[in-house]
C-alpha cells in the first residue's frame, strides 16, 4: 500500500504490505481493506493480511467494482454469471439484490444519484435500468465497458467495436472512434485504457 498526503505530490512511500501471496481472480481496494475475489467468494482482509469477512455468492463473480462510501463502510456492486447483481457493503455481512437478468454480467457501473445501474451483458448489450421501480430503461448494443458520468445523470458513455459510444438523457447515441475499454467518465472526460499487443 502506497500512502502520500499531500494530494498534489505524486511522490509515494510504501505504508504497509502484507507479507503472503493473495490469490485472486479480481481484487478491489478501499480505504482500509482488501477485497479479494476467489471463484464465488469475496473475502475482506485488512491491510495487515487478515481476514475480517466473507461472503459467499451463489455464482462465480464476473465483475466487481467499488462505488465509494465512507471509509471502512464503502459499498461494491459485484456481477455474477448467473445474470445475478448484488450491492454488497464492507461492513455488513448480507448482500443486497439488486437485478437479476438472464445473461451474464460482463461490467457495472451506478449513476451519480445511484437511482440508475448499466449493465453489460455477455452478449455485448449495455442494459440501463432504473433501479426504484426495477424496470429496464434502454437497451443499447456493441459494448464491452460502460461507465456513468459521475457530474451529469443521465449521460453515460460505453465503448466497443473499436468505437466510443456517448448517451445523453433521451438523445441518440453519439459515436466516435476509439479503442480501449470505457473505466471513467467526468464531466467532459473519458478515461479509457487501451492494452498494446
């Protein structure tokens, strides 16, 4: 674990490490853990290396990502194969349901009222949902990644098929080239990742 204070030095010093191979499918961080994917489990550990808590899924974990919260109370949406989306805080031993679909989950993001979660599936489908009333919204096809806009509601933006794809309220989607896979959305920019081969 790296550690700085100051927020515009971008000089870090190790704070802490465990000291034990982790093995893991996807690992995620948050203020004062690690949570590490195994199959159908997620465990909790420390940054000392020490398991706090575990929950097992009914279904092998596809997807998982952290969607803030107070420190030590932070909350994860985690996707399963069996089409199953659960919201899961730190500090609480029971998970949340939140959709359940047919198809298996491939990426997740929240909305920034978090009223809203997109989906997308095994077969390249971004699928947004409202999740008060559990109703699918729209259906939109070619993504591998999505991400919300975390200023602006109703703007999300999904990338696939080497294109950019950005969906503002009712509007149709507006498309550009691009490569990488969609993990960031602000404002006005998109952060994508794009691997070499």
């Amino acid at each position: 674990l790296l550690s700085n204070d100051d927020l515009s030095d971008m000089h870090y010093k190790v704070k802490c490490k465990i000291s034990r191979a982790l093995e893991c499918n996807l690992l995620v961080a948050t203020a004062h853990h690690i949570i590490l994917c195994q199959e159908k489990k997620l465990q909790l550990l420390n940054f000392r290396g020490e398991k706090e808590r575990e929950w097992v899924l009914e279904s092998s974990i596809r997807y998982i990502k952290v969607v803030g919260g107070p420190e030590g109370r932070e909350g994860l949406l985690v996707g399963l194969k069996s089409g199953l989306i659960l919201k899961i805080f730190v500090d609480n031993p029971f998970p949340i349901h939140l959709i359940k679909q047919k198809t298996s989950v491939r990426c997740l993001d929240l909305s920034a009222s978090r009223n809203k979660l997109a989906v997308v599936d095994e077969n390249n489908n971004c699928l947004v949902y409202n999740l008060i009333t559990k109703e699918l919204l729209f259906t939109e096809p070619n993504a591998n990644s999505v991400a919300w806009n975390t200023e602006l509601e109703d703007m999300l933006c999904f990338s696939g098929n080497n294109m950019l794809n950005i969906k503002a309220g009712n509007f149709p989607v507006h498309q550009q080239k691009l490569q990488g896979f969609v993990v960031g959305f602000k404002g006005s920019k998109i952060f994508c990742l794009y691997i070499y081969a």
